[in-house]
C-alpha cells in the first residue's frame, strides 16, 4: 500500500489531495491505516465503475474469463498471506463513516486488450502451487520488506518485460489518465474542499504524473509505503 498527500493550488486556495494505492485485499496493517487516511478527507473517488453504468455490462463481460480464470491464483495468494476479505478496505471505511465516495467508471477495456488479460490468466494457472509455497516460503510479494517482495524489485524480467505485458492487457496507461481527468475536476470544484484517490497500486505513479501535468501540486511531505 501506498499513500501520498498534496495540495493542490486551484485559484489561489489550497485543497489537499491525497492518493492511495491498494491492492486490493488488505492485510490488516494496511486496513487500520487506511481507517487513519480515509477519516482525514470529505471525499473518495475510488477506481471502478458503478453498477449502473452504462459501460458496466459490457466492461464486465469482456472482463469475465480473466476474472474467473484468476480465480486459483487470488486464492492461493490470499491463503498465503496474511490477506483477507474480512479486513475492511478503502470503500468499506468510507461506507462505514458516511463519507461519500464516487468511482471512476474506468473500467472499460479494448477487446483485444481483454483478450490478453485472459491468456496471461490461463498461461498463469499451472503456476498458482509454485507461486503458493514461494509466498509461503518468502512471504507476500507485495508487503515491503519481505523477500518476496524484495525479489520481485530486483526481477529484471519481470519489470521490464512481465509487467508491461500486465499494464497493456489491463489498458493501466489509458485509465491512469481518466482517473487523474475526473480528479481534477472534483478537485477543482467549488464545494469540494479536498479529495482521496483510491486506485490500485500500479495506477498510483501514472496518475500523479497525469496530475502533475494539469494541477499545481505541491508534496506535503506524507508519504507511506508499507
């Protein structure tokens, strides 16, 4: 998880807005930080698309095999760390407390795009009992710290060709850019004194530089990585 906080210059005020990448089951360390960071704001918008949507139909089934193909491996994930459904997440906070919360509606994804999401899924499948004693072995590969995580950093593959490939099937760049669009215009709206973006951790540097190029930003100095 990580968090980092801005203000933003619109118009001569200061608003504070803050960005806050998940993925998105928590281990409960980063549950009780995000009930710290999300009780700070007035204002969520979260990535996703809202059930009413009218790209939501078609966003989910071209999505659909990837998801189900996956399945094995976010199981095998989540039994080998310390990641769980019951930890509240970002939106349930935010429910919880009252505090509104939009979404992006960032979800569609280019057909070939999908396509390509589902390959990897079913390519990864023979891999899911290796991937779960690694875990096992090495802890999440997605905490700081661990070996696991540590390993994948220094994966020169993995970084320069795996994770790419993962970025073009999801349609990451492209989304980065309607998330950081939407968050401008909330944030420079009137009534809205301040705002959390919540996006999944591999949005997190894309929409800051997207933000760096419409908004006046200026770093706080908070920033999180755990």
């Amino acid at each position: 998880m990580k968090y980092k906080e801005f203000t933003a210059n619109i118009d001569g005020l200061e608003k504070k807005l803050g960005i806050l990448g998940e993925i998105h089951t928590y281990t409960k360390k980063e549950s009780e930080l995000a009930r710290q960071i999300v009780k700070e704001y007035d204002l969520i918008a979260s990535e996703g698309t809202d059930s009413d949507s009218e790209i939501s139909l078609g966003a989910y089934f071209k999505v659909l095999p990837a998801f189900l193909l996956d399945i094995p491996a976010s199981i095998a994930y989540n039994l080998a760390t310390n990641r769980s459904s019951e930890n509240h997440t970002t939106k349930d906070i935010a429910k919880e407390n009252h505090i509104k919360l939009i979404r992006f509606n960032d979800s569609d994804i280019p057909l070939l795009r999908a396509f390509t999401m589902t390959l990897i899924c079913a390519i990864s499948i023979p891999l899911v009992p290796i991937d779960y004693i690694n875990y096992k072995i090495n802890g999440d590969p997605d905490e700081v710290g661990t070996r696991a995580y540590n390993i994948i950093e220094n994966n020169i593959l993995r970084q320069k060709v795996w994770l790419p490939i993962l970025k073009y099937s999801a349609n990451v760049h492209n989304r980065d850019k309607i998330m950081a669009d939407k968050s401008v215009e909330l944030i420079s709206a009137p009534k809205n004194d301040n705002l959390l973006i919540n996006c999944g951790q591999g949005h997190f540097e894309g929409i800051i530089n997207n933000l760096y190029e419409k908004l006046e930003l200026k770093e706080t100095g908070k920033y999180i990585h755990i």
